[in-house]
C-alpha cells in the first residue's frame, strides 16, 4: 500500500459512511497521512477521560463519529516503503456507575490494602465532581525499523508493557470495518447491505496486507472477517 492507495481508502470510508461521520479530519502532506493539526506522541499517566477530552478538543482524530468516538490513521513513507503506521480508536468515556458511599462500604468491608490509595483518590475526585471512568484506546502500532520488540502489534491504553503481536498490519478500511462492526453494530450493518459498501468492502479485503512472524502473534485479518 502506497499513499495514493491509502488516500483512496480514506476517501472511500469518508465518503461510504459518511452517515456515522461526524467529522473528517484526515489530512494528506508529502510523504504522511494524518490529521490535522497532528501532535505525535501518546499521553501518558492521564486519566482516560481527561485523555479523550484532550485529543477532542486538539481536534486529534481522522474521524469523529456519531457516538463522539473516534478514529486515528497515521501513515508514514520513505524511500524504503511504509516506514510507521498507528491505527486507533477511542470510545468516548464510560462513566462508572457507582456512588461514594458504596465505594466506602466496599472498602471498610474489604480492607484492600493494596489499592487503599487508589480507592481514596477515587473517593476526592468523585468529592470534586470529577466522573471515574474504566474505558481506553486500543491500537494497531507499526514501526518497521524497532528491535526492542514486536515491530506490529495491538496495544491497550498506554500499557507499554503489554504488546500483543500482530501477523498482520491491517489497511485503513479492514481496522475500520473491525473496530465499527462491533462497537457500533446497531448504525453499521444496515449499511452493510449496500451493493456498493459490499463491493467495496470485499475489494479490501482481497489486497494484500504486511505480513510479519514473531512466533506468538495473531492473525487480525482472520478476526476482522
């Protein structure tokens, strides 16, 4: 997949399902396909909805969704081909639903020492009126050129210890079709009767993908079908 070819895809998905699409954002410069304006980097030791309300607000996505979820492709070429990709989705943040008083009954009943600090700062932030949220990002992430391990894999939230290898570095159209099936299942599969969706859809998945073997990955192209 060159950048023209990934161009194609994103204006495929803009304009195919531009019934779920809040907003396009996708930006196309030179030898990048990304957003604008784009701010590399992941935000670390952030509170998920604090996190969701920053990339929001810095408009940092390729696509907004109706469900105010959203979508980043970052693509990233060199002389030598695809050189980075970062495919990802952030759910809009699901409130915990649970009030202070049955928070301190569980830990009084429990006496959970290890998380004593944790379950108290939850405690002050929901003193403050601050929602606790349990929902994250998930992520596709590919870096041709790393050692120090697994150079495409699935990562979740900002645990950068837990990298689960991929075999497979997914076009635009496949993570998108993978990721709206299931979190949007009630808006997406009518529009998958459409002979024109449909068409598209299995052109897409009959191109190739990269394929890579680090001996403990799985397959995604099998799981998006």
């Amino acid at each position: 997949m060159d950048i023209s070819d990934a161009k194609k895809k994103m204006d495929g998905i803009a304009g195919k399902f531009a019934s779920i699409i809040q907003s396009s954002n996708y930006y196309i410069g030179g030898d990048t396909i990304s957003w604008s304006p784009y701010r590399p980097g992941i935000d670390k030791y952030l509170a998920y909805a604090r996190e969701y309300e920053r990339l929001l607000n810095d408009r940092q996505f390729s696509f907004l969704l109706i469900d105010d979820s959203f979508i980043q492709f970052y693509y990233k070429w060199d002389e030598k081909g695809l050189e980075k990709a970062r495919l990802a989705y952030y759910p809009k943040p699901l409130k915990v639903v649970e009030n202070k008083e049955e928070l301190l009954d569980f830990l009084e009943e429990n006496e959970t020492d290890a998380l004593m600090e944790f379950y108290f700062g939850a405690v002050d932030w929901m003193e403050s009126g601050v929602d606790i949220v349990n929902t994250s990002h998930v992520r596709l992430d590919f870096d041709r050129d790393v050692e120090a391990h697994s150079s495409c894999h699935l990562q979740l939230g900002a645990i950068n210890d837990l990298r689960i290898a991929s075999s497979d570095l997914i076009n635009p159209v496949i993570f998108w079709h993978w990721i709206l099936r299931q979190v949007m299942r009630e808006e997406y599969s009518p529009m998958l009767a459409s002979n024109i969706v449909e068409k598209f859809l299995k052109y897409e998945f009959s191109r190739s993908v990269l394929k890579f073997s680090h001996g403990d990955e799985i397959s995604l192209i099998q799981s998006c079908t």
